[in-house]
C-alpha cells in the first residue's frame, strides 16, 4: 500500500505536515501555532499495488491548542 496527500486544508499546512509514502505516518516538520491556524484539515489516499490498484481514503483533522493561555 502506498500513501499520498490529495489536499491539505489550508493549503499553507501542506509545508508543515510530513507523510510517509509505505507506513502512512505523519510526522511535523515545523512549529504549530493557535494564533494564526487553529485547525488543519489532511486528505489522505492510500493505493495497493493490485491489478486494478484499489484506492481508499480518509480525512485527518488535528486540532491546534492553545497552551500559552
């Protein structure tokens, strides 16, 4: 199975997350912040490597808090 992106919601956090093609994790590659985005919204497909491929998808949500306050 193979993993991809389809869409980060905003599209500035496409920069921030990082996913793993084989194991599907994902991984930050920068700081988080509450104050400018407080959620992000990533569309995920994974694909086997059958004859037809077959194609899933979900939608992860990670929700930003706030710790300063």
């Amino acid at each position: 199975i193979t993993f991809s992106v389809s869409t980060v919601f905003p599209p500035e956090g496409l920069s921030l997350f990082r996913l793993n093609a084989k194991t599907g994790g994902i991984r930050l590659t920068g700081a988080l912040d509450f104050e400018d985005v407080r959620s992000y919204e990533i569309e995920i497909e994974a694909t086997d490597q059958g004859n037809p491929p077959l194609s899933g998808d979900c939608k992860v949500v990670v929700e930003v808090v706030d710790v300063n306050d």
